[in-house]
C-alpha cells in the first residue's frame, strides 16, 4: 500500500471513530464528551468506539460507560481499543476495571484501487451474494463450521441488516457441491471513505484452497462499483499474512475488551 498510512489512520479515525454515525433503525451513535459509542436499537454491537482520554480522567470515563450501559441492562458491551489510544496504559486500567480481552486483532487497510481484480474461485466453488433469510442461515453454517460455535444474535442482526438495510451490506457465501463452506460480509457506510471487511470463515477442509482471497476481491470490485475508496479488516493471526500479500497495509492493533454485565 503506498498511501500514507498515517495520513490514512488519521482519516479512519475521523471516520469510523471519532465522526461514527448512527445507521438507520438499527443503532445509535451518540457522543458523551470525550467518548464515542455505539448504542444497538435491537440485539446487534454496543461499545465504545473512539475515546480521548488522559491519565487523570479515564478511571472516572471508564466506570461512567460502565454505569451507562449497564443503566440499558445490555448482555454485554465492547470497548474498542487501539495501541494507539492513550492513555498508553487504557488497556490496564480496563482490565482493573471488570473487562476482559479478547485475542488482538490487526487493523489492516488498502486502497480498493490497488486489489479489486478479477475473481479467481477453486474448481467447483460458486460465490452468491446472500439476500434473504435462508442465506442468512447459509452464512450462519459456515460460521458454526469455522469457529464451533453458534451465534444467535449474529444470525438476528444479519437478517434485520439484509432485508432492511441491504444497502449497508454485502453477504456473500461460498458454495461447493450445494454445500456452504465459506461466507463473509462487507459493512457499507453510504458515503463514508472505508467499507470493513468482517466476519470471513471458511470450513476447515475447505482451508488453503483460495477462498479467502476470492471472497475479499469480490468485496473489493463491489466497494470499486460502489465508489468506496478504502477497505478495512480487523485481521486475525491467520488472515493478516494473506491480506498483506493482497496488499493490506498494517495501521495499528486493536484488542476488543469485554465488559460481561452483572
């Protein structure tokens, strides 16, 4: 990637971030001081996404998101955080706290212009773009192949996503001998520089055989159609090397904390 990657963090902080908007009926985005969360209208994501804070103030922001979404008695809430937040011990006292971490992913970016090409797929595997309940459920196998485990609440913010909002996603499955072995998605901002790249599994026989990389150039030319000018993915230890080789360049490393309520 040969855009400047500070330039292009800066940008997706803007974004995506610090400047998030709400999308539609399905969540809120609301902005409390010097912190930036997403608020779900139904049982989709609810976290904080872009905080500014300081050693003599995030103790006190912390427990206040704390107490607010505890205050909307949600299951869970996400708080965001990248390596480059500050205070440069967020990460601690979010552990002090009550959070729990999950694995570090790497915030990975590149211009739609330098990898959307041609679509090459094994012999065999058809993509098809998912649009209604029964390609939800599709995408829902593939998820309990790839990771073991079953995601109801995944399941119902996808379907509302696809039948209500179909501008703000792209679904795609991967299918072989009528059977899915692959599914990933892309989240569309309308009018927003970044499209995010989520949710890519592939069933473990089906591993090393190309998949992957299909399914993110057919995000790739679908976000060139669209206008989008960058694509962006929270990768995982397995997929950052095969979208570095795609062209993905590395802005940061972001940890999901967990706060699980009481």
């Amino acid at each position: 990637m040969t855009t400047d990657l500070d330039v292009v963090r800066a940008l997706f902080d803007a974004e995506a971030r610090r400047g998030a908007r709400s999308d539609g009926d399905r969540s809120l985005v609301e902005h409390d001081g010097d912190v930036v969360r997403r608020v779900s209208r139904g049982p989709g994501w609810n976290g904080v996404l872009w905080s500014d804070l300081d050693e003599d103030t995030a103790d006190a922001r912390i427990a206040a998101q704390i107490a607010y979404f505890e205050g909307r008695e949600v299951p869970e809430f996400e708080w965001k955080m990248y390596d480059y937040d500050a205070p440069a011990d967020l990460g601690a006292r979010l552990l002090a706290a009550g959070f729990v971490p999950e694995p570090p992913e790497t915030l990975m970016v590149a211009r739609v212009a330098d990898i959307a090409r041609e679509v090459a797929t094994p012999e065999g595997v058809t993509l098809v773009n998912v649009t209604d309940v029964e390609g939800v459920d599709l995408m829902m196998d593939v998820h309990a192949q790839a990771f073991g485990e079953n995601r109801p609440r995944i399941r119902h913010a996808l379907i509302t996503q696809v039948t209500r909002a179909p501008e703000t996603i792209l679904a795609v499955v991967a299918m072989a001998d009528g059977q899915p072995v692959s599914s990933a998605r892309m989240e569309i901002t309308p009018g927003a520089s970044f499209a995010g790249l989520w949710g890519g599994g592939t069933a473990p026989q089906w591993r090393g055989k190309g998949i992957y990389r299909a399914l993110v150039a057919h995000r790739a030319l679908a976000a060139a159609e669209l206008g989008i000018p960058y694509l962006q993915v929270d990768a995982s230890s397995e997929s950052r090397p095969i979208l570095e080789r795609l062209g993905f360049g590395v802005l940061g490393v972001t940890v999901p904390y967990v706060w699980v309520g009481k």
